[in-house]
C-alpha cells in the first residue's frame, strides 16, 4: 500500500507546491466571490483588488521561501 501513498504524494506535488500558498489563493478568491459583489463598486476595482491580493499572495509566499532558502 505504500505505493499508493508515493503516487498520491507525487500527484499532489505536480499540483501544490506550496499548500499554504494553494489555501492563502483559494481563500483569497472566496473572499472576492462574497465580498466584492456587496460593496457596489465597478467590475474594474473587482479585478483590480483580486489582482493586487494574488500578487501580494504570491510575493508573500516567495519572499518565504526565500528565507528558507538561505
């Protein structure tokens, strides 16, 4: 059975590399899909704030492991 262990670890790796990065993502659009469509401003800024939050996800999750890097 441990080979199905090694091939789901495998599987899991080719799509999240990061887990708190994949669930810091997720949240962040679950945030944009509830939030954003209340607060009555243009499809725009809707796609300017999802934008800026992934960057800022992602520069986040690079700087880290960076650190863990050195």
């Amino acid at each position: 059975m441990a080979w199905a262990k090694t091939m789901w670890d495998e599987f899991y790796g080719l799509f999240v590399d990061d887990g708190s990065l994949a669930v810091a993502v997720l949240a962040w659009l679950a945030v944009c899909w509830l939030i954003l469509p209340r607060l009555g401003v243009t499809s725009l800024w809707h796609s300017a704030l999802l934008f800026t939050g992934l960057v800022v996800i992602l520069a986040e999750s690079a700087l880290r492991r960076a650190r863990q890097r050195r």
